[in-house]
C-alpha cells in the first residue's frame, strides 16, 4: 500500500507517517517525492510516499499499490548502527540457519536456473525482518541487467515468494558482485555532478528514470546543497527526479 505525507523535514514527515498508520517506522518504506530547503521567507517543505505491506490504521490507500523493497535505508544513523552490527554478525555464516532461509534460496535459485543461467546464492545479511542473499554467478552481468532492473525484478518475486510463505514480515535483499554499494557510490558522484551543472547554468536537469530507493539517495545527497532542490516527476515506480537551481524556480 502506498501513502503520502508532509512535514518541515523529512524526519517530522516519516514520523508523522509512523503515527497516522499506527507502524513502527522499521514497518515501511520512505520515498521522498519533493524536497524544498528552508529560506529567509520561505519554509521547509518534504514530501514522502510511504510503501508498506500492512494496512494502516488511519488511512486509507493511494491509487499507486506498487511496492519495492530496496537496500537498507541508510538515512538513519541509529539503523545503520544496527545495521553493521547485524552484518557483521553473519560474516562466516552464508549458510541458512532455518527452513525459511534454505526456501528463499532454493527459489532463487530456481528462478535463476529457469533463466537458463547457472548461478549459487547463499545469505549475505541477517537484521531483524530483513535478510540480504547474494547471488554468485558467472553471468552476473545479465542476471543484474541495466541499471539493475533485472535484479530488482527477481528481488520483487523472491518477496512475493516470502509472503506467501507466510513471512510478510520479512524483506528479501538480492545482490550480486556488489553492485548495490557500487550503484550507490554511482548514483552519488552524479548527483554532486548534476548539481554543480545546475548551479553554473541556473537552470534544471532531469534524470533519467530510477527505482524509489535510488531517487531517495538522490533527494538526500542534494539535501544539503543549499541553492539547490530535487523534485520527483512522472507515474509508476521507475520516476524521474528533477534537479533544478532554487533561485531559477521549476522548468
């Protein structure tokens, strides 16, 4: 299901988010669809899509019922904490610890072979109700596909397959050769790119259609940019995000 909020910042519109829908906010997923910096006569103004699996207690849902579940949110230093510890736990244990584990990666890979490639996954992460697997293969490159569509689409199908397990409750993460840290450090380095273009021009630049978790990097890295803001544009889960110089207004 999928929500929308307000708020100053985006920690006020997350909470605001917990409250209403009467989760925890380790419950959902936070997009944020606009994202204007405060100024001498201008407020500060965040806008988020909130993307869960549980029906909320006060609201009622959005026409949008995609869901994505991406890599751990890392705008949290509190999570992140949490997070290295969790990961550095499961180092030495690719192994799965219980039948849940062993069914999620006989899916995927089954899922894999049924593509026709060869491949052997084993347990990358273990946190509380999520679980990354890593995919080990020799056709690597495919099985990720442009911009890791392909990996996203067989990410989508291993949490399907855990709900209908029973476990709702859990994320599945898929990866392979890493490529959501180096995605991560990518999608970085052109956001700080983008911005120093749309300064030197005073005017916008539009990006290319990205996953919600990959525009919420985007929105965060440019928080900070004081002259500049980002805006999401467009339909569906793959949205484009509008980076434009704040003095210029929205081209």
């Amino acid at each position: 299901m999928v929500y929308e909020f307000e708020g100053r910042t985006e920690k006020e519109a997350i909470d605001r988010a917990a409250e209403e829908l009467g989760l925890r906010k380790d419950d959902f997923d936070v997009e944020i669809i606009e994202n204007q910096r405060s100024g001498l006569f201008k407020k500060g103004y965040v806008k988020i899509q909130v993307h869960t699996n549980q029906n909320g207690s006060n609201r009622n849902a959005g026409a949008d019922e995609d869901e994505y579940f991406g890599p751990p949110d890392h705008s949290d230093d509190r999570k992140a904490a949490g997070r290295r510890q969790s990961s550095q736990s499961v180092f030495g244990e690719p192994e799965p610890k219980n039948e849940f584990e062993k069914e999620m990666i006989e899916f995927v890979e089954g899922i894999v072979k049924r593509m026709g490639y060869g491949g052997q996954v084993s347990v990358l992460f273990r946190e509380d109700r999520k679980i990354g697997l890593k995919i080990d293969s020799e056709y690597s490159s495919i099985l990720i596909g442009k911009k890791g569509k392909n990996l996203d689409a067989l990410q989508l199908l291993a949490n399907i397959y855990a709900s209908r397990k029973g476990r709702e409750d859990m994320k599945i993460i898929l990866d392979s050769e890493n490529y959501r840290i180096r995605r991560e450090e990518s999608l970085v380095r052109m956001a700080y790119t983008v911005a120093d273009r749309v300064r030197e021009n005073r005017g916008s630049v539009l990006l290319e259609p990205m996953n919600p978790f990959d525009r919420r990097l985007i929105h965060t890295t440019l928080n900070d940019i004081a002259d500049v803001e980002t805006k999401s544009e467009g339909e569906g889960l793959y949205k484009q995000i509008r980076v434009y110089y704040r003095g210029a207004g929205r081209r």
